[in-house]
C-alpha cells in the first residue's frame, strides 16, 4: 500500500542557496529569528499612518490636548487597558505553537511575513471591502487577489476580455462552497425564468427540462443574451421585461413556489465524494435545498471512485434527475488526497442530457497548484514537476491539477498553504458574466458601476458576496504576499515544496520506523498521500480489537495535543487525530488496513467509534521540519519521541 522506498530527509535535492535564503525571509521563524524585521516594519508604517493623519487637514487643531495624558481618568484608563492587554498576552502563552517545527497537528503554520505586516500596515485604516466607497484601494487590491488566482489555476486573467475569470476573498473554504452552490444554483434556474416570463426574440430551450439542463457555458451564453436583448429595449420596455423574468426567478420565488410551478422538475442533487467536507452539508441545508439532495459517493483509496460517479449520472438520467453541482475534493480536510478532477470532467462530458457545474473544493491544496504552474502561467509538464521528488507527483494527481483549467469554480484557502491569518477563503469561479445573476441590490450602499470597466463592475462588492461586513486588511494581506511571492513553482512554489519534501521524508521516516517497532506495535501509513498530510495507523502487539487499539491511540493522542492546564514546553511534539470509517475507506480497503495491522477486520468497537479506526493525522506545513542550517530532521525527532513514549504506555496499552 506504500511505494517501496524514498529518500533519506538529507539525502534528497537540497534547496538552491537563494531559494533558501529566500525562505528563511518568509517568516517571523520558529525562534522570532526575524524579530527585528517585522518590528522595523510595524514601526516604519505606524509612523507613515500617523503621517498620513496629520497631513490630512494640517489646518485642523489636536483635538486631544496634550494634558489630557496628566489627567487621573486618563491614566487609570491607560492602566485598565494596559492590565488587560497583560492579561490577554499572558493567556495566549498557553496557545497552541503553530511556529515550532515540533507541531505537525492541525492545517495552520507559520504566518507570512508579507502577509502579517500587510494586514497590521492596513488595520488602522479599517477599510469595508463591500464597496469602493468604504475601501477605495483595498476593494481593488481584493479584485487583483481574485485574477492573481485565477492564472494560478489556468483561467482566463485578462479582465479586458467578457470571459475573464473572478474571484473574492471569504471568511474561509466554507462560505467559498456556500457562494459556489449559490452561483451554480442561479445559473441552472435562469433559462427556466426565461420560459417561463414567455420572453421574445430568444432562442430559449424546448421544455423546462432542457432549460434546467444546460451546461454552464450555455447557460451563461443564454444570460449575455438576455442581457443584450434587455438592454436594445426602450425604457419602458426594459422595466417590463425585467419584472416578468425577476417574478420568475428562484431566487424571488423561493424553492416550494417555484418548484411548484415547474412540476415536471425535481430539486437537484449535488454529488461528492464521502470524503467531502462537511460545509456541503451545511450549505444545502442553508440554501433550502435540504440535506438529502447530497448524495455522497465512494471512494478508492480515499478518492473519489469515477465509475460510481459515471454510475450516478446515468442512473439521474434514466429518471429525470437533475443535478446541479458535482464536486471534487483537491487536498481532503483528514487525509490530503486528491480526487481525479479530470475523471469528473470527462463524466459531465459523457453525462446523457444533464448540465451541471463541476466545482473543486480545494480549501486546502489550491496553493499546491504554485508546483504545477510556471511563471508564464503554463502547465508544467510531469517530468519537470517531479524533479527533486521521490514520488510526487502521481500521474492521477498531476492529471487532476491539470484538469483545474476546464472546472467551472473551485475554493482556495489562504489562510491553509497560502501562509496567511484566519480568516482569509477564496472563491473563485472561471467566467464571470454570470455573476450578475448573484446581484442583491441595496441602494443606500450600492450605486452601479460601468459595465465595461472591470474595477467599476465590482466597485460594489456587497451585492455579490454573502457577507455584509468584508476586512480589506485581510485582502491588502493576500494581495501583498502574492505580489512578494507569485504564484508559480519558482516562487511561492517553494514553500509547498519543501512541504512535500518532508512529508515524502515522513513516510520514508514511518516505514523505518514501522520495522524498528515490529514486534511491540504495528505501524502503517494507510494511503500514500497526495500532497503533504500524512496519517499513520498503530496498534500494539498482538492486539485483535478494534476497541483496544483505538483506546491506545487515544491514549497516545492525549500527549500530543494541547492542554491549556499545563505548560506548553512539557509537549514536545504535537499531533492531530482522525478516523478511518469503514463506509469511507470502503469495506474491502479497510479490512485490508486491519489486516495489515493485525486487528480483527469483524471486530467492532463499542458506542461512536463502532467500526471506526482511530489515527495519528500529521499536517507537515512548516517549511523547517528539516532544519538543513543546523542538521536536524524534526521528522527524525519526532518518531523518536513515539518510540519512547510507545515503550512507555504499551505496558498499559
């Protein structure tokens, strides 16, 4: 289940000395070794906002008197806030070390440095990024984040062409998949609008089945139309027309009314592998469309099972099922595997009748694609990106990334392997002439912008978003670091890179350590990983229940995670757990793991770990894991300390 074998931590292709050197300017660093840096940098840009104050209106008078620092309610203010702020600072000593090579736990590292000073630099301007009239420059910096990956994933970035790609910045992945299925939802109920308004002059669809099936290109080529129709009549004529289609819209209607009046029509499925995140889940149930509309399919390996999608299809088509969205996973939330986003485009291709939009949910490996792209914005081939790899990329995944060019929208997390704070998602979508399908007019904030400018399109973000309320700091943040670090594989590629690297080195790392341990635990990585989340499955010696191997893994767990009751230096490392679920895994697969481990593939634990398979779950971000300045594998350390602490708890295991 393992590829045979990998490179030694040291023994694989070192970094060249600038892109090394370039790396270690990234971060403040696991030791604040750029302490001085980031301070001269808060300092320079605190002093030029308070510049910036000053000369607003020169003419002005203090409206705070200088005297007013003497006053005795001055100070015990100033000693209130400084006593809180103490307390505060000391509470977040007990928070978990993200910075520390020592923590492979959960999808959160250490910060960007561009990044960080970016968003402190733009905090005390406080811009609104829901329109140009509250953030005038960070509403256009989040604009360019959105073209900035766009060419990242291979999509039209030209804002000068009627196809250009979109994107904007979110609160995470989760509201970047609600404004996916909001979008895909629009566009699929539009053309049944169109019919059923009885508009004029247009070639619309025969019946509504059709209308609800069109692919998202025709979809969206319909929408242009209607928009240039509407826009050739009068005045009159546009407010009349206008009304009939908005009366018959699913977003006016809302779903009973306007399933309703389209009877022959079912509410659509959305379809995703088992693996999926659980914000599906949620979304659905939010936009009404109701948690049994998801349809969770198998996996193989942990990725998306293509013929069980195939199979789906065909069998929507044979009963007039519609399906709005089929959604493939690039980096799963447990276990980092890439599903094969080409195998689902090829299905809607071959889907009889159905039109649906393909989305990647890639909240955690949008920013793998940085290995996949050159500075041009062109694919690398294979051969090239595997250079320097012991195994990665597969073919499969290399394929799916490629296949990102012809996906209608996918999620991208900054704030997972983009390096940057919480909370910074991205939706984006390949061709933005739908969006005005989203528009929520309000117009004590919103004003319209021209039609032909890209910047004035979108100066009035809101009417698209879901949020009322967006952080322009968060988008001066995003857009900064991907200035300093573009997003191909000589840049910021090097970052993911040296992630890869090491999780290769950790599995390498666990099959050594699997042999040195035989005879007192079982060890196994369950899946060769895709991108850098590695999973590793132990169980003692001769152990045959479930329950008694998942009590031990707990045990284990309970030293390698944070505990705010104790002094975080007692921790020497720390890790995260998952579960391996027999109806995601697959029956055949899991047993095969159980076996593997020497547990009892019928045995069965007792309560909400029934059937469940508990593991260590290791998210290799930090890019100085393997510390080649000083000669240390944090990897290396890491299996050591299992070792002593397994020799340890066996005895009461």
């Amino acid at each position: 289940m393992q590829p045979a074998s990998f490179a030694a931590p040291f023994d694989s292709d070192p970094m060249p000395e600038d892109g090394q050197r370039t790396l270690d300017a990234c971060f403040l660093g696991p030791y604040a070794e750029n302490d001085s840096l980031l301070e001269r940098l808060i300092v320079e840009f605190l002093r030029d906002h308070v510049h910036w104050r000053r000369n607003f209106h020169p003419e002005d008078p203090p409206a705070i008197p200088t005297r007013a620092a003497q006053h005795p309610q001055y100070q015990a203010f100033e000693a209130r806030m400084r006593r809180e702020l103490h307390q505060l600072s000391a509470a977040l000593k007990r928070s978990v070390p993200f910075h520390s090579p020592r923590y492979i736990g959960h999808m959160v590292s250490d910060l960007l440095l561009p990044g960080l000073a970016a968003q402190i630099l733009t905090l005390p301007y406080n811009p609104n990024n829901v329109s140009g009239d509250a953030a005038p420059v960070t509403l256009q910096l989040e604009m360019q984040v959105g073209l900035q990956l766009a060419r990242m994933l291979g999509w039209p970035d030209d804002p000068a062409r009627p196809d250009c790609a979109f994107g904007h910045l979110t609160s995470g992945g989760t509201l970047a998949n609600y404004q996916a299925l909001r979008l895909a939802l629009a566009l699929k109920a539009f053309p049944v609008a169109l019919r059923a308004a009885a508009v004029p002059d247009l070639a619309l669809p025969d019946d509504d089945w059709q209308a609800f099936n069109l692919a998202p290109e025709a979809g969206i080529a319909l929408f242009a139309q209607w928009q240039q129709w509407l826009a050739a009549q009068p005045a009159a004529e546009r407010a009349h027309w206008s009304a009939q289609v908005q009366a018959q819209r699913v977003e006016q209607l809302g779903l009973v009314a306007f399933f309703a009046r389209h009877h022959d029509l079912r509410v659509p499925l959305v379809l995703a592998p088992i693996t999926a995140h659980y914000s599906w889940s949620k979304g659905l149930k939010m936009l009404g469309l109701g948690r049994d509309q998801l349809r969770l399919l198998p996996t193989r390996g942990m990725r998306l099972d293509a013929d069980a999608l195939e199979a789906t299809l065909a069998q929507c088509a044979r009963e007039r099922q519609p399906v709005l969205m089929a959604v493939a996973v690039l980096g799963t939330t447990e276990y980092g595997t890439v599903d094969p986003v080409d195998a689902v485009v090829a299905a809607r291709s071959r889907a009889p009748g159905l039109g649906f939009s393909v989305h990647v949910d890639a909240a955690w490996g949008g920013y793998l694609t940085t290995l996949f792209r050159n500075p041009d914005g062109s694919l690398r081939p294979l051969h090239e990106v595997r250079q320097g790899f012991a195994a990665f990329p597969q073919p499969a995944v290399h394929a799916a990334f490629a296949a990102l060019a012809e996906v209608d929208s996918v999620t991208v997390d900054p704030h997972k392997l983009g390096y940057l704070p919480y909370g910074a998602g991205a939706f984006v979508c390949r061709d933005q002439r739908a969006l005005p399908l989203l528009a929520e007019a309000a117009d004590y904030v919103f004003q319209s912008g021209a039609a032909g400018d890209y910047a004035a399109r979108y100066r009035q973000l809101g009417q698209l978003v879901p949020e009322g309320s967006k952080s322009g700091a968060m988008a001066a943040a995003v857009y900064v670091s991907h200035r300093v670090l573009p997003l191909d594989h000589a840049n910021f590629g090097l970052l993911p890179r040296q992630t890869v690297l090491a999780a290769e080195a950790f599995q390498a790392r666990a099959q050594r350590f699997a042999a040195e341990m035989a005879g007192t635990v079982a060890a196994l990585v369950p899946f060769p990983p895709d991108s850098n989340l590695v999973c590793l499955a132990l169980n003692p010696h001769g152990n045959r229940e479930l329950a008694r191997a998942n009590a031990f893994l707990r045990r284990l767990h309970d030293e390698l995670r944070c505990d705010p009751g104790q002094p975080l230096q007692v921790k020497q490392f720390f890790a995260s757990i998952t579960t391996l679920r027999r109806d995601v895994v697959g029956e055949h697969d899991m047993r095969q793991i159980l076996d593997a481990l020497g547990i009892d593939p019928d045995s069965r634990d007792e309560g909400d770990d029934a059937g469940r398979l508990v593991i260590l779950r290791h998210t290799l971000m930090n890019p100085y894991l393997i510390d080649r300045e000083n000669g240390i594998s944090y990897i290396d350390r890491y299996f050591e300390h299992l070792q002593a602490r397994l020799r340890v708890l066996l005895p009461a295991a």
